[in-house]
C-alpha cells in the first residue's frame, strides 16, 4: 500500500502548490480572485465554511466527495459560478436534472448550512454560492485529520444556469481516454489536471449504474474484482447500489492510482487513464500511485487552475441570498 502523508505535509505541500498555480494563473483571473478576499469583508468566512464542513463530513465521511464532486461539475459547465446549485424557474431549466448530475448530486443541504451560517457571521449576504462550493472542496479528510489550503476566492453566482450545457460539458464515466483529455482541454486543462483531478476518486462511492457496463464488457479489469463487484450490481436492477471508488472511499491517499497500475479501477474513465497507450498519462499514474507528495502537489495546484475556470467578478452576477435561486 502507497505511504500516506499528514496533514501537516499536505498542508504545507498544498499551500505551496496553490500559490504556484494562482502565479501561473492568467493576470485578469489572478487579479480579481485572491485567498484575501474576504479577509477585510468578513475575516469569518472561510473558517466558517470549513468548520460546517468538517462537521458535516465527521457525522458522514462521503460528504467530502460530495461537495467536491459539486464543485466539479458546477466550474465545468460554464465557469465556476454557483450554477449547479440552481432550481429549475419558468426562465430556465436548471443543470440538477442533466443526466450526469440527476440522482447524483448530492450535498445541497450541506451547502444551504453553510450559506446560512456564513451570512450569519457576516451579518449580511457578502460570500457568494460559487466560493462556498470552492472553498468546501478543499476540506476533506487525509489520514483521520482535517486538511485545508489557500484558495483563490472573490466569485460572484450567475443568474442562470443550463441543463443543455451540463448534458454536454461533462465527462461521463463511459468516455474514452482521448475524449476524457480533448474534454479537459475544452476547458483550458491539460493531461497533468486530467489524471490529478481524477485522483478526486481517491474518496467517495460510485452507483451500479456507472461502473455495470465495465464490469460486464471491458476485459482490461481483473478477474477476481469482475466478479466480487457483479454480486452487487446485476445486469438489470440495483442502478443506485454503491460501491467504494478504492479500497479506502473516506480517506485521500494514492489507493486509486494503485488501483489503476493493477486493472482494478472501478469506472471505464479511470482505467482509461493506465495502459491505453498514451505514455505520458501512465507515467504520471505510476508516479502518482508511489508519490503521494507528488499527488497532492498537482492536485492542488490543478484545483486552483480548475477553480479559475470562468468566474464571474466585479459587477457580474450577483451574491445570492438563497443558493437555489437568483434573487
């Protein structure tokens, strides 16, 4: 099994990453989104945020995945603005029911906590939806201990949200390593955000419903795994039953990686990253799979680069007062 760091080293390794990429970062971006933002505004914003998300997450340890997963999906559909956490209205149909979120997504709730708490603290609405969801996704656990690092904020939420958009923007898990990578650069990544961001699936669950077709067509996945995970997701039936992404679904380490060197990864999209023949991205696995300094390194700095997709600044948007809807 890969060595796993402490959260003082993924700390510092985390922070160090995060300033890195904010320089690398695209001056108009790096001028408007900063890890200060809020620090004359309402100094307790983000602790805020992290301290209702680590509760959540102690009292259910797949809701670090979840909120993750949410920040995700909402920077990959027309920038990181909040617009995944929209309800449907008579103007627009919302992104809850794309098929890559609907009966996936999940966290809302935890989401309209820490909205509510943070305009508590601030004693008015200054925190927008989308650095909520930003924020949140760097609180996760490593080790049994909660782990942070600076992230870029100073977003403001759009005021509409598509599901057209959703349906095409994101990949899904039965994708190909080419389109996995041409989605990515779609949005401005490259191959070391591609495998790094998927390491993401270092925690949380996976429905029936994404991995059935792998584990009934796909021949470059182990036997044995093949077999075990067919017990709990038939052919027909058990779409929403869950299975662990690695061997370790509450703790962020390098599992997933190793997983993948060995044919055991669980969705097609992951095991696409090792053994397809693109050298370059089974380096960086096998890399990944024994370094997990390495790992937290370029995860974090691919999600700085992924938080700066987009966002809306200045004028543009607004702060919602509700995170579901637009004022």
């Amino acid at each position: 099994m890969a060595p796993t760091l402490s959260a003082a080293q993924a700390l510092v390794l985390y922070s160090v990453a995060a300033a890195a990429a904010l320089l690398l970062s695209p001056p108009a971006v790096v001028a408007q989104l900063t890890p200060n933002f809020y620090d004359k505004i309402c100094p307790l914003a983000l602790p805020t945020i992290r301290r209702v998300v680590s509760q959540a997450v102690n009292a259910e340890p797949r809701m670090g995945a979840s909120l993750l997963r949410l920040h995700f999906h909402d920077c990959f559909v027309n920038g990181c603005d909040g617009s995944v956490l929209l309800d449907d209205t008579t103007r627009f149909t919302g992104e809850k029911t794309a098929v890559p979120n609907l009966n996936s997504l999940r966290g809302f709730d935890v989401v309209d906590k820490i909205k509510s708490e943070v305009d508590r603290v601030c004693k008015r609405s200054v925190v927008s939806c989308a650095d909520v969801l930003a924020v949140a996704a760097h609180v996760n656990k490593l080790g049994g201990s909660t782990f942070t690092y600076q992230v870029p904020v100073g977003r403001r939420d759009s005021r509409t949200a598509s599901k057209n958009a959703a349906t095409n923007g994101l990949p899904p898990p039965f994708f190909s390593f080419n389109q996995l990578l041409a989605n990515f650069r779609s949005h401005g990544l490259g191959l070391t955000d591609l495998v790094a961001l998927s390491g993401a699936h270092t925690i949380g669950l996976a429905r029936c419903t994404t991995f059935r077709s792998r584990i009934y067509n796909d021949t470059n996945i182990q036997t044995d795994l093949a077999s075990s995970l067919r017990r709990n997701c038939p052919q027909s039936g058990g779409d929403n039953n869950l299975q662990p992404l690695d061997g370790t679904p509450a703790g962020f380490d390098t599992q997933y990686f190793g997983s993948l060197v060995r044919n055991k990864g669980l969705l097609h999209s992951d095991q696409e990253l090792f053994g397809r023949g693109n050298s370059a991205s089974d380096g960086l696995v096998s890399l990944y799979s024994g370094n997990p300094a390495k790992f937290a390194a370029d995860f974090a700095a691919s999600m700085v680069r992924m938080g700066n997709m987009r966002p809306l600044t200045g004028s543009n948007g607004e702060i919602r007062t509700n995170c579901r809807k637009i004022n």
